[in-house]
C-alpha cells in the first residue's frame, strides 16, 4: 500500500533533504499552550553510550508489533519524541526565527490540537543547527518502544543486507526541555484481581510510612493531591467504595533503604514510592505481575480510574500527580528507568506527517 501511493503520487519523497519546524497549539489543564520543535533524522546510539538516554521501561509485545511493521514497510510512520537541554536558548530562537512566516501545512485535528509544519531546505540552515545540536544529549520523552525497535531493525537490516539505507538513523521530534508548553499528564494505576482485598487493612498497613487523610470528597482531594505536588511532597490518593484516601509520605528514608542501589531521584519518584511501599510491600503485586499488567493497569484519564472501581471490575485506583520534566532528566542522568507509564507527553504527535522511507 505505501509502495502504491508512492507510485500514484498520494505521498511524495521530498527531492532536497531537510528538516521539518513542527509546532503543536493546544489547551489543557485550563490554559493554551504551544511547543514548538523540529523534526529531523537522529543518528541511532545504543544507551550504553550516554549520548540518547531513556527514562521509562518498556513492553516486549508492543516492540514486537513495532518491528514487524518497520520489517513489512521499511519506514518511519512517527518520530520519537525527545528532549534536549539549551540554556541560552539559541537553537529555538533560529526554529522559531524560521517560522515566522505561514507554515506549509496546518491543520486541527478531532482533539482540537493545532498542527503546523514549515519545511526547511536551506543548507545553511540546516548545517548551524545541525553543529548547535552535535554534542548535545537527547532524552527520550515518549517513543522508548520505537527507539529500542529502531536498534532491533538496524541489526536486523546489517546482519541480512549490504544496503542499509537510512537503517543507522531515526526520525525524532527535537523540543528544549525548557520549552513553556511541554505538559505531562499523570499516568494512574488500577488494581484488579486481588483475592481477599481489604481496604481498611491496606490503610492500617500504610499508617507506618504515611500520613493519611481519608473520607475525602474527590475535589478535597483533588486540592490536597494539587498542594502536596506544589509543596514537593511524594503523594496520591487511594480511590475504593465512592471514597478518596490522601496518603502523604512521612519521610523519603524508607525508600533508600528499600532501594539502596538507586539514584535519589529514582528512589523519590511518586510512582517509585507507589510501587514499591504499596503495591509490592502491602498489596504483594511483584514487578513481574505490573510489568505483565496482571493486576495492575494503567490509564491517563481520571473518570475511567474511578469508573472501574464504581463498575466491580477494580479493587482500588491510585490518583497520581505528574511527573515533572526535571526528574525525566535526573533519573536518565543517573543511568535510570522508571516504571512503566510513568510520564505522558500531551499531546501525542502526529503519526504520518513527516515519514522516513528507509529503503
């Protein structure tokens, strides 16, 4: 199909190599944003060498599904999403110098996020940027599961063919981590199929390293859960039987001892405490079982953590507040993962727009 369109002039390869200025407008959370990046081909690394660091850990089967379909087209539909430090700001004043004038293509898409993209051929241009970028690390925000399979393909593509086309890179969308409009949404947790479940001795259980608030009306704990993240504080709210728990960590001490071999800012995480002082600790949900999603899942929307408790087809919910872009940064420093679904990127770039025909 993508061959076809190829043929039938529906998609047409750019005849001059460039770069693609991509900036989303959109609202959240009460206000408008605009993040504005570029997209070009990164050069792909192995983590090892410090230079493309990731944050968060991934899942087996959607890297599968990810390399069967870059094995069957021999293309990059997407772009990984990454972040790279710029204290003087210089490289987003020249993209956004650069995009002063109308972009090329615009439009609003169904969550009524605006897209627009200008195409820069100078080579000029390019070759600055390109020597501003050169020894700057890149990290991931969204798009490890693309990155991981990118390195799988560029194997797989050296050891089966001399022709490895544009196999040794990746298409990635560059942001400044400074950048106003980066938002991050939190990622909360539900808890299924847990045999025996009782509420009032998990909150017991919690009281040794938490402060706990319970019976709150869910905008009580909204504004606790706002404050806590405000203050710097490590908390969330326990969601069972129509009722908010707030529960507030006592003292960050705990979690270096449960987890000595760690960063401070891996230990200090929210979702790291979740999971190790609650989920494992009292609930007895190992790593395995979270990271196979048995009883623990995930979403990014509030209503349907709470809809599946309401519903029977959930033991409880975890509320989470956000994770801020500052620990993405410390924890892939410190050479670190967090756990799954700990970070999303809103909004999710557009796939299709600028696409990468390796071969």
């Amino acid at each position: 199909c993508l061959v076809k369109w190829l043929e039938d002039d529906i998609l047409r390869c750019d005849e001059k190599p460039g770069i693609y200025i991509y900036e989303m407008v959109f609202d959240a959370l009460g206000a408008n944003y605009s993040v504005k990046g570029y997209v070009s081909l990164v050069k792909l690394e192995e983590f090892s060498k410090g230079i493309i660091l990731p944050h968060e850990e991934t899942l087996s089967k959607a890297k599968e599904d990810r390399f069967n379909l870059m094995c069957a087209t021999g293309c990059n539909f997407s772009q990984i999403y990454s972040l790279y430090m710029d204290d003087d700001n210089s490289v987003f004043s020249m993209i956004d110098n650069e995009s002063k004038r109308e972009p090329d293509k615009q439009f609003t898409d169904a969550d009524g996020v605006t897209h627009r993209l200008w195409c820069i051929y100078d080579e000029a241009f390019i070759s600055q940027l390109t020597e501003k970028m050169a020894d700057k690390k890149l990290y991931i925000a969204d798009g490890h599961h693309r990155y991981e399979t990118a390195l799988r393909y560029k194997k797989h593509i050296a050891e089966n063919t001399a022709d490895v086309g544009s196999s040794e890179y990746v298409t990635m969308m560059l942001v400044n981590m400074e950048n106003s409009g980066l938002v991050v949404f939190p990622t909360h947790r539900i808890v299924r199929d847990l045999d025996n479940f009782d509420i009032n001795a998990v909150i017991e259980r919690s009281r040794d390293h938490f402060d706990i608030e319970t019976s709150l009306s869910r905008k009580d704990s909204t504004e606790k859960l706002d404050k806590a993240y405000k203050d710097g504080k490590k908390a969330f709210v326990l969601y069972h039987s129509g009722s908010y728990t707030l529960m507030t960590l006592k003292s960050t001490e705990i979690m270096h001892e449960l987890m000595p071999n760690a960063s401070k800012a891996l230990c200090e995480l929210d979702v790291s405490v979740l999971h190790t002082l609650v989920l494992e600790r009292i609930f007895g949900i190992d790593k395995e079982n979270m990271a196979n999603q048995k009883n623990l899942t995930y979403t990014r929307v509030l209503d349907e953590a709470i809809e599946a408790v309401d519903n029977g087809s959930a033991n409880c919910s975890f509320i989470l507040n956000p994770t801020r872009v500052s620990e993405i940064r410390d924890v892939a420093l410190a050479g670190e993962k967090m756990p799954q679904k700990s970070t999303y990127f809103y909004p999710k770039l557009t796939t299709g727009l600028v696409m990468n025909k390796i071969f």
